[in-house]
C-alpha cells in the first residue's frame, strides 16, 4: 500500500518591515500639534517668567523655579485693573450674543418654514451680507455713533456686533429647522401650540446644539474684536480686553512689557477656552448634525 507524499506548506514569513504610513501618521499628528500648540505653550511660559528670564541673552525656554513669578498675572489685576475690561468684554460679548440667537432664531425659522414673497432674494441678500467684510462698515458707523451720542456707551458696541453676526446666524439656524421633521410640529399645531409656543417648546430645543455652535462663534467675534472697541470706547473704565491688552505699558517709555502681555493674553483667551471645552459635546453635535440628513 503506497501512500501519497506529503506537501509541506512554505513557511509564512511575517511582513516586519517598517509601517511608514503610520510612522507618516504619527509624524504629520505630532507636528500640527507641536506647530498649533508651541506658540500658546510659549506664550504661557513667558506669563510665569521673571523680566530677567525673558530679557536674557540666551533664550530661557524651560524657566527653573527661582525664574518662575506670577507677579506679571498680580499686575494686571492690582495696577491695571483687568477685571474692569474683563466685566466690559463679557457684557458686551453675552449681551450681543443673546440678542444674535433671540433676533435670528425666529427669522431663520420663518424663512425655513413659511411661505414669503422674495424668499431667494432675502436669502441672497443675507448671504451677501455675511460674506462682507465688516471692516468697510467702520467710517459709517462711527458717523451713526457721532450722530446718536453712543460714544462710550455698550451701546455702541453691542448693536454692530449683533448685527455682523444676524446673518450668519440666520443661515446656521435656518439649515437646522430645515432638516426637522415637519410632522412634530404638526402635532403641535394639533394640541393647539401656537408658532410662538411651539417654536419655543419644540423647536428651539431639538436645535440645542446649533445654538450653542452659533452663540459661541458669535460671542468670540464680540470678546476678540478690536476696531470698534478702540474707536468707540475712548474712557478707561470702557475698554475691553483686546484694546487694554493692546495698550499695557511698561515702568518706561522704552520697555516692551512682554510678561504683562503674555499675562494679559492669557488670562483673555481662557475664558473662550472654557466656554469651549465646557460645550464641547454639543458644538460636535452641531457640527455633526448639519452635515446628515434626517
């Protein structure tokens, strides 16, 4: 009885070579944060440096514990009042903001939803409106400021700034009502909601997400804009963070006081950092969300 011969199989060699295209991964994730993060990181080392340290011939870029201070952060609130222009640009930010949301929630809904003459036009005019830069709005409202008497008054900010960001809102907002299921609201109208009622029950609610994604770009543009804050506010207790950061002086004409404005960046840049890392989950689901149809 003869038996067939057996085949032995060729061993299976393993692929150890190198997987570039994760190494290349890791490199290109590992850059963009060293590249995003390496400016803030500095800027919050040279907040906690002595005027020594950061004066030095040779570039101190880990500062040991006798070159570390908080003085230039005790400054800001002792000499120069910070927490005033602090209070100023969160006035003016959350106002505006509250006001961009009330003002354009309703108009985004109305043209999502009701039928009205001109529908494309006003669309098209709110667009254009969006994409035009503020800037060139500056000489007209500062005659409107002159001509009303805003000059040092929130005022003066706070209506150019709800009304730069109406439009984008109204956009954001009208996208959303948009992809809603039009029969939860005919239930409502059923159970006798009227459109206030119902627009501020059911609606706002299940849109909660792109609320929060628009109010926070809303209250950044206000907490970060200069231009008008510098123009508009001339007295001391008026200003806002961006202009009296701009504005701190050293003990002499000649000294460039980087601690106190790597202090002062600091301290206005956390705030939004907070807001958006405390809305984290819900500005994702706003963003998400746009994108998938329901």
């Amino acid at each position: 009885m003869t038996t067939a011969p057996q085949t032995t199989a060729p061993p299976q060699t393993s692929d150890r070579g190198i997987p570039w295209m994760r190494v290349l991964l890791w490199a290109a994730i590992a850059f963009t944060v060293i590249f995003s993060l390496a400016p803030v990181l500095w800027q919050v080392l040279t907040s906690v440096k002595t005027n020594d340290a950061i004066t030095a011939d040779a570039v101190v870029y880990f500062p040991g514990l006798d070159q570390l201070t908080a003085d230039h952060y005790l400054d800001l609130f002792r000499r120069n009042r910070f927490y005033i222009y602090m209070f100023n640009s969160a006035l003016v930010s959350i106002v505006s903001t509250v006001l961009c949301l009330a003002l354009g929630s309703p108009a985004a809904y109305a043209l999502a939803r009701l039928r009205i003459p001109g529908e494309q036009v006003i669309l098209a005019i709110v667009l254009v409106v969006t994409l035009f830069p503020y800037i060139l709005l500056f000489l007209g409202l500062l005659e409107v400021v002159r001509a009303f008497g805003l000059a040092n008054n929130y005022l003066a900010l706070i209506i150019p700034y709800t009304a730069i960001n109406l439009p984008l809102t109204i956009l954001v907002m009208r996208s959303f009502f948009q992809q809603l299921p039009k029969d939860l609201e005919d239930s409502a109208r059923v159970d006798g909601y009227n459109t206030v009622q119902m627009l501020w029950r059911i609606v706002l609610p299940m849109t909660l997400p792109a609320l929060v994604t628009t109010g926070i770009l809303a209250f950044i543009f206000a907490w970060n804009e200069y231009l008008f804050a510098l123009t508009f506010m001339t007295r001391e207790e008026m200003k806002t963070i961006p202009v009296a950061a701009a504005q701190l002086g050293g003990t002499t004409l000649f000294e460039v006081p980087y601690g106190p404005l790597a202090a002062a960046t600091v301290v206005g840049t956390l705030p939004l950092v907070l807001l958006v890392l405390f809305f984290q989950r819900r500005i994702v689901q706003g963003l998400t969300s746009g994108s998938v149809k329901g």
